[in-house]
C-alpha cells in the first residue's frame, strides 16, 4: 500500500492554517497545544482522498473522510 501526501496543514485556535510534512506526532502536537485540527490530502494506492481530523490532548481524532478512485477523476 502506497500513500502520497499532497497537501497537510495544522489549523489553530484563531483558525490560521500552518503547512505540514505530514502526519503530526504526539511530541509535536503536545508542544504546539494552540492546533485544534489537522486535514490531510493525498493519494492512497488509486483512491485520492481528504481526511479531517480534530486535536484532542496531543492526539489525532478522525472526523471526517472523503475518497474517490483516480478512474472518477475528470481532469479537463
């Protein structure tokens, strides 16, 4: 199984969004408690998809996931 992150970012308290390498971890996200979420976007085997996640004590929450296949993709 192989996943491409396109795009991550961290969004905070005042709903500014900061751009991430990744997947956040539990050491990051306990020294920066002013993130309340996290959104991902990427390409996972042939499916893209976005996925939001809420912050809560250091720990990455899923709330919300969306996918579609690359053949449903119309790229005019």
């Amino acid at each position: 199984m192989k996943t491409t992150i396109f795009h991550a970012e961290l969004i905070d308290k005042n709903g500014k969004t900061k751009r991430h390498n990744g997947r956040p971890s539990k050491k990051f996200l306990k020294n920066n408690k002013q993130f309340v979420a996290y959104e991902e976007t990427g390409l996972f085997n042939e499916f893209y998809y976005t996925t939001k996640f809420k912050i809560e004590d250091a720990r990455l929450i899923e709330i919300s996931d969306n996918e579609i296949h690359e053949r449903s993709v119309n790229l005019y």
